[in-house]
C-alpha cells in the first residue's frame, strides 16, 4: 500500500480476526460468505458502484488472508 498507518492497521486488524477465529471456529468462513452474499445483492445501477465493488474486494482479500493463516 505505500502508507504505514493503512498497512499496521491491516496488520493489526489481520491478527484479531485470526484469534476471534481461534476462539469461533468457522467464523472467518462465515464473514466471507456473507461479505460474497451482500456484493451479488447489489443492483447494477448502485451510486459508486465501481468503488464499492473495490471495497468488497479488498474486504474479500483481508478476511481470506486472515483465513489462511
């Protein structure tokens, strides 16, 4: 990313999902499922449809980080 503040709080952010997972099993699954099941809920015509289509992405790309590890 290029921008410290944004990197330690995805770095932080990474290692609390990681050990709520530890504690709920299934839990990290569970948020990508729902995080997938709100984007095919948008309509094509949503305002800022482009960006919130990133948001998701990278929404979907740190809880599947998190998930791995």
């Amino acid at each position: 990313m290029n921008n410290a503040k944004a990197d330690a709080a995805l770095y932080l952010l990474t290692g609390l999902l990681q050990r709520l997972e530890v504690d709920r099993p299934g839990m990290l699954q569970e948020m990508i499922e729902g995080v997938a099941s709100d984007r095919a809920s948008l309509r094509e015509n949503t305002e800022n449809r482009q960006h919130i289509d990133k948001v998701f992405d990278e929404a979907m790309e740190l809880l599947t980080r998190a998930n791995i590890a």
